[in-house]
C-alpha cells in the first residue's frame, strides 16, 4: 500500500559554478523563473536572500520559503491547506510539486552559469 501522508521533502540545491559564477540576483532570477516554468507556483513575497512562494491546486495549497545564496537554494515548507500536514510529514503531492519546482530551478541554475541541462 501506498502511504499518503510521507516526510517532508526539504531540497538543498548546490549553485552551479560552471563558466560564469553565478550573483545572488543571478539566483534569484533563477528561482523566479523556475516557479513560473510550469504556471504552478507564485511569488507572494520576495527580499534579498527569500523568495516566498504558494502553490494551489484544487482545494491544497502549500507556501513554500526559498532561501538563497550564491552557493545555495533550499526549498522550505512554511504551511499548508489540505495536505494533512503533521511536524514532519505531509501528503505525498506536497513532495511531487517540490521535486518539480527543485528540477526547474536546477535546470534555470545551468542555464544562468553557462552549463547544459541534459
């Protein structure tokens, strides 16, 4: 049986360092970028360092904080609506949006420093 509620996946994403080293604006455009791929995720805040990002899908939603440097990205669940969250668990779409979202940041992060993607 397939359990619905799993741990909370929090993704720590290392900053390429390809051809061009990548400035925290650099990162964040990224980060920005990589929300808006898939139409899924929007910005609801945004300073130096964070970005603050929700999700809603039917009647679910999640807020997200993602916190950056220039050597890092960490995707950080701050709540939820729906999702059956618990301390450290939640339903398992909650991880499947967040592993989307880590992928298309990734793939902005190797754009930006000059990398490929496949």
């Amino acid at each position: 049986m397939i359990e619905r509620v799993v741990p909370v996946f929090t993704p720590v994403i290392n900053v390429p360092q390809g051809p061009k080293r990548l400035s925290s604006s650099d990162v964040e455009q990224a980060i920005l970028r990589g929300a808006g791929a898939r139409d899924q995720w929007f910005v609801t805040n945004k300073q130096p360092g964070q970005v603050d990002l929700t999700v809603v899908v039917r009647s679910h939603q999640a807020r997200v904080k993602v916190l950056y440097n220039t050597n890092t990205v960490s995707i950080n669940l701050v709540d939820s609506t729906n999702l059956m969250q618990s301390v450290d668990k939640i339903h398992r779409n909650y991880n499947k949006w967040v592993i989307l979202l880590q992928r298309e940041i990734e793939t902005e992060l190797l754009k930006k420093a000059g990398g490929s993607n496949s």
